[in-house]
C-alpha cells in the first residue's frame, strides 16, 4: 500500500491539534459530532488526548459512492441530543468539495448551538467547491484519493493505521 502519512506523524499531529482545542475550549465543555463514519478513528484517537469534558454524538449522511462525490446530502441518522446552546465541534475524517461541511454547518447552526467549529483530519484544498472556515485542520494534501485512518474505499481499509493513498491502476 502507499503511504501518505504515517502513523507516527498522525499522532504527533494529534497530539498538536488536541492540546490547541484544550486551550481554546478551556472551562468549556464540547460536544463532538462525528460524521460516520469515516470521522471514528479520528475522533476517537483525538477526544483521548483532550482534557477538556466531551460528549459524543454522530450523525451519518451520505454524499459519495465509490471515489466521486455526489454532492446531493442525506441525513441517515441524526443526532440524538439537543445541541442548543452548546459548544459543538464537528469532526470529519476528509473535507474534499466541501458539500457536505456547508450543508451540516448550516443545519446545526439553525439550532443555535453557542459556538460551532470544525476539526478535520485531512483536507483538500484544490478540490473546494463550497467556500468554508475550518477551525482545526490535521493535514493538508493534494487530490489524491486516500485511505485508512477511518477513510474507506467501497467500506473498506478502514482500519489501518496510516493514511494511504490509491492510484489508478493500483490493484486492491
Ligand atoms: P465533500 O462533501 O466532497 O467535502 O466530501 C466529504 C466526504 O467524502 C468525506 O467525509 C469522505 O467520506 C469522502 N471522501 C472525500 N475524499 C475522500 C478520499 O480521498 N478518500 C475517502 N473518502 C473521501
Ligand atoms: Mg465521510
């Protein structure tokens, strides 16, 4: 498999993120919605290094089939706690277009949260369709189509424990 980014740099990276968003949440608690699932690793390996009190909620949607974006959004399973009046950071595995960021951030801002933010891993730059803040960004990278670390190819590499990447012509 190609490697992009490797275990050890992620958890430096985390290690980063995690200490910036104590610092900026201090004497405040965060609700962490993650979008399922590609968010879980992420989330989970990120809300370990925090200090700062979190509850989880997650909400699926979906937006893409195979590699290529669909750009119409779903809600499959929503959140289960009201977020009004909450600090609520979002957590995504990969902002590529920016669909489906722009369509959750306009749908839990319309439930008054008290802050919303967004923390992702990964984000692709080049390929912004949707103008869109982004608060915590773990890496930047060129359009490639990425694995591992949560991302899935048709559900799978999930698991590993780096972010690879997949090339035309790569068998897998
Ligand atoms: P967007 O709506 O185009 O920003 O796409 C966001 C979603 O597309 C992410 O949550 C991922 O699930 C998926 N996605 C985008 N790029 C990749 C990739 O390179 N690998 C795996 N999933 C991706
Ligand atoms: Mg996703």
């Amino acid at each position: 498999m190609n490697i992009l980014i490797n275990e050890t740099r992620i958890e430096k990276r985390l290690d980063e993120m995690a200490k910036q968003i104590d610092k900026d949440y201090e004497g405040k608690e965060i609700i962490l919605v993650g979008i399922l699932k590609g968010s879980v690793v992420f989330m989970v390996e990120l809300a370990k290094r925090l200090k700062t009190k979190v509850q989880f909620e997650f909400i699926e949607v979906s937006s893409y089939e195979g590699t290529e974006s669909t750009g119409k959004i779903k809600i499959k399973k929503d959140l289960q706690s009201d977020i009004e009046g909450k600090d609520v950071l979002i957590v995504e595995d990969i902002i590529d277009t920016g669909n489906t960021l722009s369509y959750l951030k306009e749908y839990f801002q319309e439930k008054n949260p008290n802050s919303l933010k967004i923390a992702t891993l990964l984000s692709k730059p080049s390929r912004r369709i949707k103008e869109l803040e982004v608060e915590y960004i773990g890496f930047k990278i060129e359009d490639k189509f990425v694995i591992g670390y949560g991302l899935d190819y048709n559900q799978k590499y999930r698991n590993l424990p780096y972010i690879g990447y997949i090339e035309d012509g790569d068998e897998i």
